[in-house]
C-alpha cells in the first residue's frame, strides 16, 4: 500500500509532565526553522514527499525522490548496475516488533529498480532474490552478485536478471555478532579486491575461484573509498575513520597490535545538531546524552558513510565526507584535507548539519555516490532502528509512546542534487576506446564502476588503449584507473610500473607502490627492490611507508634483498611511526632477528624501532601463555557462543580490545577482580572513561558507551553467567567461578535499573 494512504496512526497519549516538556522544547528558541510549532509527541508514518518538506537541506541543495513503498521496503543497501538501475538489499525482517520476535523469518528480497523514462525517478520493481534472512549488502561482479546472508556469502550467477545457481564463497562470512555487529560492504575498491566494514576480510574472484586474504579489522556499517583507494568507515559513535596508505597493507604481523595509518580519526568532533528532540535513543535518560532541548549530543549511530567523489556539487564538496545518523535523522557533512598521505577533517559547520528532519521515522543508513553525479541517500523509514540484544525498557517505552512499532513495509530512496543543475545518467558503453575514456571522468563513481566493468570483460582489445593512457600524465586520475584495470586484466608489464615509480606526481608514485604486491614475480622482483632502494636514496619520505610493506612481497624471491631495504629504511627514519610501523608489520616472528640486526647502528632503545619491536615480542610472549581456546570453550560452551556473536565484534577474539571500540578484557582488573563489578557492567553497561591496567581508555580511543545485555529477554542469568566463566578463564585471566545466583542477586539488587554505570559509581 502505497505511504500516503496510509492512516494515521493513534499515538499514546503522554503525561501531563512529558507534553509540558515537549512544549517547552518546541517554543523554544533552540528548535528553529522548519521545528517550530511542531508537536513531537507523535511520529505519524508520511508520504515521501510529504517527509521531504520536513528535511531542512544545506542551502543551493535539493532532496528528490527516487523510490519509495510499495517499489521499495526496508531498504538497507544498493548498488547500480552498468545501465543505471539500482540493485537494493531490503531487510524486511529487522525487529518486527521492540522484542525482535520474528527476525529469523525468511522475508528479506534483492530487488532492481528501474528508471524506464529516465526521469530521475524509479518505475518499475522486479525481485530478483527473496526468501532471505536478514541480507546485509551486495557487490555486483562480473556475470554475477555476491550476496551476504549471515552466516553465508553466496555468489549467484544472474540470467536474464533472474539467479542461475550459485556458488559459496564464505560459511563464516557473518557467523560473528549479532546483526548490528556483522559484516557488512561488499565494496569493489580501486585495487580490485572487495572490502567490508565489521570484519577483516578481503575478497577477489579469480577465474572460477574466489580468493579470501586477511586485512584490517575496519568499522561497524558501511565502507567507502576516496579517489586514491584508500578506505573510510565508522563506528557508532564515531563520525569518520580512515587509513592513510592502500588497504593491502600492514595487516600481516598479529604480534604487532594497531599499525599507524590504519583506523586513524578522520575527522574527531563527534557532535550532532538534530531539530528535533531525539528521546528515542537507548540511553536517552542517561544525563548529558541530550541537550536542553532533549536533542541527541554526539553520535549514537553513525553509519553508511561515502567520500562525495561526484562532478555535480562543485568544488567546494571535494574531499567532502557525509555520514548517516539515523537516530538523529540527520546527515552531516565533513571537510578532509590532505597533507601527503595523512588525511584529516572537521565539521563542515557548527549549530546546524548538512541534512536534518523533523521526521522521526526518517532513518538515512547508507549513503552512495551516483552516475548522475548526486549523492544518494538509502532511508530505511521506520520507527525502531535500535536492535534487540541492546534495546532498554526505556526505549521501549519511547517505542510505545509514538506506536514507532508499526508500520514495517516502508522505504525511500532519495538523492541530493544542486538547485538549478540537471544530474544526467552516464552509462558504461562495450567499446573499449570509449570506456578508457571514461577512466578519466570527473565523476568518481563513473571511473569505478566503468573499471569494474572492465575488468569483468577482460576485453583485450582495451588493452592498448589502457597502455596509452597511462602515459596521459595530464590526467592523473585515468592514469590510475587504466593502472589498475591492466592490474585486473593481468596486463600491467614491469617496465610501465618501473616509469610510475620514477613519476613526479606523488599521486601516481603512490599507486604504483600500491600495484607492487601483484606484479612483483621471479622475474622481475629485482628490478623493483633496485628502484624501492633508489626511492631511498632521493630522500622519498612519503613513500618510506611503502617501501616498508612492499619490501615484504620481495621476501619469497629474496630474502636478502627484502631485509636490505627494510634496514635501509630503518637507519633512514628510525622515530618514523608510519615507517617503523610498516616495518614491523612484515617482520610476523623475525622481530628479534631484525632487532639483532640492526643492534649495532641503532643501539638506542629509545628509537621508535627498537621500541616497536620490543612491543611486538613482548605480545607474542604474552600470547604463548594464554589458555587454551578449545578447552575453555568446551567448559562454557554457551558462554563461548555468546561471547562470539555479542562480545568479541568489540573486545577482539583475543581479547586485547580493538581500536576505537572496547578496551581490553585479558588481564584486565575489571575482568579478574569484584564479580559483582563485572556482573553489573555486563547486565547494565557501561559509560565514560575506564581506567585498565593503569591506562585510562575514553572516547575517542574507545566508544564512549557499552551496552548492556541484562533487559535482552533471549539471554538468561544461565547464559550471562556463562559468558563471564569464560571470559575470567580465557587468555591469560584467572578470575573465581560465577553462578547464576550471582546474577540474580545483582538482578535483584538493581531492579527497575535503566542507566549504565560508570567507573566512579562502580568503584564507590
């Protein structure tokens, strides 16, 4: 049934105290605009269009419509395919109701949606997939779609926009987390491998066979990239992360925990600007979450964020991020500037964002360049957007308050254009001359998808083409595309890569580091070690880094030479962290060879190298006396599984924590001392600064909240209890015994207890 005819909906009546609120808000002065005279106690399900005059847009800017119910539902994913239409992951079965019951249903779809007139708005709907358990993204390649379906990743071969058999790829590719905590992305990105947020896998199809590699853990939902590769992600709380150098590299040596230029802060401000009140969030009682207009202060959802990499907003939008928040129903936009390798940001502006509503039910989760240009925007249109593993009686009044239950088969799709401009369609033509062309297009998303394209041919008459252009140093963007398109197409020769090191353009040097690990062979791996130590020698700082990770694909042709180059780069820049760090990274159980090595021309352990290397010698030896795995497991076997799908996506499998998310739970005093301590973090939570073996983790090095499992109705005081037996005996803890008296004894002491704790209140 199409929005507008819907009824609107009976919303419960507030108390006489929480309507007086809500009047103060909306009179205020801190609601301005398109929120005055507003009454925020209901959240009536609209019209698309209707939702749209309740958006305020950065002034020169429009929203449009794209697709909305009954062509679309529940949207939480896409991609365009080489004729422009639009592929969409519709997650109809996320929380049914505030209790999640009927998640397990098989009612997700992959649809297309097709502009048959090309007037900028979908017409027709055809479903390609159904039957689906919460599907989670989708990647177009070659004369098929990979489709995550937790705990699987298929490949389905698609005829006549119908499946044709599959194939999979990955049995664990979601097998970890609950679903806000499962990988997501499936992003096909410039080195032609294809990347996910919440997970440290890498995927590339070669021929018949699919190759699966071992890279950064990265985000929570939603992956991007910028013009040079180099990825960006988040985490709920945090507004942008990225990495500086290729997504390749860097990731080898466990030992080594967090490399510098990987999961850096992109951009810090974590602040919000909603235009209206926000009291539907899961700890919206906790004081200091919401304003004095009872708005949302930081983030709490940031998701699906996207580089602007378009040709349509104008220079003033290069370089330009945007990301998600749609418990604050809000899109914000940030600025990155570039200072060699190392990006950073800020806010676009304060006080206001680049796109907010007054509709609650708005609820922006992915964000997308398009072929026209536009930035598209994926709304998943409803009213609970919180998961149930996490959600607080709290919350669940809010639900019941404004009836955010029902309905659930909404779902727009929009994209923000210019006023005044026009955003044309661009499709990928078959002749090769002209897609080479295109490889050079002001629009980034044409250069991807039209390499992607490509490389799925594997067309050998473009081969020539792609050869020349990469002699078109004017451009330097269609040297790169037709580098990395010969890359795909096993087409790229030593001596056009050797003249890319020698470019004078950084740019372009860069990516022809990046290339290295793929073409470096018997053959030819001398010639590159020759022209790395040659980069050296010029005194290339921005490239040392690069030096560094390449040097350890030239270790299985020659050893020696490897080493050299490392030692090189080390006497060179010995207190570089971005160089001793890739350094390191290659040396996985050689770290006390190399620091014999190098003992004798730099004895000083003060060095950042002889620091690092130390640090990563320690970690392995501290490593060899955890416990055993399989045998803990095997005593707590529910504990195992609870703590695989709603702890280790934050604290790490091996419990050391991961960057900007969790602190660590191996040898933490809070794990192995007071259980009544631990017992209340687990049940309620947990906010604010913790201090952890001396070290005080807060946000932005960590999330500023853990969420607490004690209201979850699917977990018993049996299966809490379990989850810390195995947590206090695994790795190297050695906490006492806890029962499920002991849970029920906080249970009890604590009843009727919403908010998380804090360290203070804790220790008190």
């Amino acid at each position: 049934m199409k929005s507008y005819k819907y009824v609107v909906l009976v919303i419960a009546l507030f108390s006489l105290y929480q309507c007086q609120s809500y009047k103060s808000v909306v009179g205020s002065n801190n609601i301005t605009g398109i929120a005055k005279g507003i009454d925020f106690s209901t959240s009536p399900v609209v019209p698309a269009q209707e939702s749209i005059g309740k958006m305020r847009i950065e002034d020169g800017f429009d929203v449009q419509l794209v697709a909305a119910e009954p062509l679309v539902s529940t949207p939480v994913a896409m991609s365009f395919d080489a004729n422009g239409r639009m592929w969409v992951v519709e997650m109809s079965g996320y929380m049914p109701d505030s209790m999640g019951r009927g998640e397990d249903k098989p009612s997700g779809k992959i649809v297309i949606l097709e502009d048959k007139n090309h007037d900028g708005v979908a017409d027709t709907r055809k479903v390609f997939l159904d039957s689906l358990v919460l599907p989670r993204s989708i990647c177009l390649i070659e004369d098929g779609i990979l489709v995550a379906e937790p705990p699987r990743l298929w490949y389905y071969k698609i005829k006549n926009d119908k499946p044709a058999g599959r194939t999979l790829v990955d049995a664990k590719f979601a097998d970890e987390g609950n679903v806000e905590h499962q990988p997501n992305g499936l992003m096909r990105a410039l080195d032609n491998w294809i990347y996910n947020a919440k997970d440290s896998k890498r995927f590339r199809k070669r021929g018949d066979k699919w190759i699966v590699e071992q890279t950064h853990f990265r985000g929570q939902w939603g992956i991007t990239q910028d013009d040079y590769g180099r990825l960006y992600y988040n985490d709920n709380s945090t507004n942008l992360i990225g990495d500086f150098f290729s997504p390749g590299f860097g990731a080898g040596n466990k030992n080594l925990r967090g490399v510098s230029g990987y999961n850096e802060r992109s951009v810090a401000d974590n602040r919000v600007y909603p235009i209206r009140p926000t009291t539907g969030i899961n700890r919206g009682y906790v004081p200091g979450m919401l304003d004095d207009s009872l708005r949302l202060k930081e983030f709490t959802a940031a998701c699906g964020p996207v580089i602007y990499r378009g040709d349509l907003f104008g220079d003033a939008y290069k370089w330009n991020a945007f990301v998600a928040e749609p418990t604050g129903n809000l899109i914000k936009r940030d600025i990155l500037t570039q200072d060699g390798f190392k990006i950073k940001g800020k806010q676009a502006y304060q006080n206001k964002e680049f796109l907010a509503s007054v509709d609650e039910r708005f609820r922006p989760v992915s964000l997308y360049n398009g072929p026209d240009g536009a930035l598209y925007v994926v709304d998943m249109y409803r009213g609970i957007i919180q998961h149930k593993t996490y959600v607080t009686p709290y919350l669940r009044n809010e639900f019941a308050k404004r009836n955010l239950s029902e309905p659930l088969g909404c779902g727009r799709i929009y994209k923000i254009v210019p006023k005044n401009k026009k955003a044309n369609f661009v499709t990928i033509p078959n002749d090769p001359q002209q897609q080479v062309a295109l490889l050079g297009n002001a629009n980034g998303f044409i250069r991807d998808l039209t390499q992607q394209v490509m490389v799925d041919q594997k067309n050998k008459n473009a081969i020539p083409y792609l050869k020349a252009a990469l002699k078109n140093r004017a451009n330097p963007l269609q040297v790169i595309h037709a580098m990395w398109t010969l890359e795909g197409v096993d087409a790229l020769q030593t001596n056009e890569v050797l003249a890319l090191l020698k470019d004078s353009n950084w740019i372009i040097r860069a990516q022809a580091l990046s290339v290295l690990p793929s073409v470096i062979n018997t053959s030819s791996y001398q010639f590159y070690a020759d022209a790395l130590q040659q980069l050296i020698v010029n005194d290339d700082q921005l490239a040392a880094p690069y030096i560094a990770y390449t040097a350890n694909y030239i270790k299985p042709f020659n050893d020696k030479s490897a080493d050299a180059l490392l030692i090189s780069v080390v006497k060179k820049y010995p207190n570089d962290n971005f160089v001793i760090d890739a350094v390191v990274s290659t040396l996985t159980y050689k770290e006390e060879l190399f620091k014999q090595a190098i003992a004798k021309d730099l004895p000083d352990t003060a060095l950042r190298i002889n620091k690092q290397l130390q640090r990563a010698i320690n970690n392995f030896k501290s490593t060899q006396k955890n416990r055993d795995p399989e045998l803990i497991a095997k005593a707590y076997p529910k504990g195992a599984a609870l703590f695989l799908s709603t702890c280790q996506t934050c604290h790490a499998p091996d419990g050391n924590g991961i960057k900007s998310l969790a602190p660590p739970l191996n040898k933490s005093e809070w794990v192995n001392g007071d259980k009544n301590k631990l017992i209340s973090i687990v049940m309620y939570g947990l906010t604010g600064p913790i201090k952890v073996n001396g070290h005080v983790y807060e946000s932005p090095e960590i999330s500023a909240d853990m969420p607490g499992i004690g209201h979850s109705e699917e977990i018993s005081d049996e299966d809490i209890a379990q989850v810390l037996n195995f947590i206090r005996n695994s790795w190297q803890n050695d906490g006492s015994k806890i029962d499920v008296k002991d849970i029920g004894a906080i249970r009890a002491k604590y009843k009727g207890r919403e908010k998380a704790f804090t360290e203070e209140e804790l220790n008190r």
